[in-house]
C-alpha cells in the first residue's frame, strides 16, 4: 500500500507531499509503540548496568577469595615445613644418641679387654713367682 501510494504520488509530481504524509502516518501508526520502546531501552539500560556491577562484585569476590586461598596455603606451607623441621630434629637427635650409645658401648668394650688382659697379665706373675 506504502509503494502504491507512492508511485501515485510521484507520477503526479506530488512527491515530497506524498513522502511527508507517509511519515505522519507512520508516526501516528507507531506513536503507540514509543513507550514500549522507550522502555525496552531503559530495561536494557538497567539490565547492562546490573550487569556491570554484579561483574565489579565478582571480580572482587574472586580477588578477596584468591587473596585467603593464597595466605591459607602460606600458612599450610609455613606449618608442613615446620613439622618437617622438627622430624628431622628429632632423627637427628636419635642418630646422636644412637652413635653416642655405639660409640659407648665399644669404649666400655675396649676398657674391658684392657682390664682383662691386665689381669691375665697380673695372673700370668703370679703364677710366674709362685
């Protein structure tokens, strides 16, 4: 009906007056739907905004749960390197014991068989006198 109306408008070389009836007929026509365009727009306005501000808390959220993961590990790492430490220690400490108890033992060893040959050799002059 658009493109009729305009072909008869342009072969009466009523043109421009044809074109400019159509657009307030369109206007009229359509005037209705301005407000639910306007409000579709605003809808996707605010729609964007929440959008925005829900991906600012996330981002942050996420930021604050990196941070606590990262002082967690830290002080998981601190405790397990401490705990080994200390099992090291305590090794140690039983292998110092463990030497020193051997080492002990084959002095203790070695005063007896001096004390024992010192008395076979006391032994052996008196039987050498008597």
């Amino acid at each position: 009906a658009l493109e009729r109306a305009l072909r008869v408008a342009e072969t009466a070389g009523l043109f421009r007056v044809a074109v400019a009836a159509v657009l307030v007929t369109h206007r009229i026509a359509t005037h209705h739907l301005l407000p639910a365009r306007r409000s579709r727009a605003a809808l996707q306005a605010q729609a964007w905004w929440r959008g925005a501000r829900q991906r600012r808390r996330y981002k942050l959220l996420v930021g604050a749960a990196t941070r606590v993961q990262a002082v967690a590990r830290t002080w998981r790492a601190r405790r397990e390197a401490e705990s080994r430490r200390l099992a090291a220690d305590r090794i140690q400490s039983r292998c110092r014991v463990f030497l020193a108890r051997q080492q002990l033992r084959l002095l203790r060893e070695a005063r007896l068989a001096r004390l024992l040959k010192q008395l076979k050799a006391a032994s052996a002059g008196k039987d050498v006198q008597a």
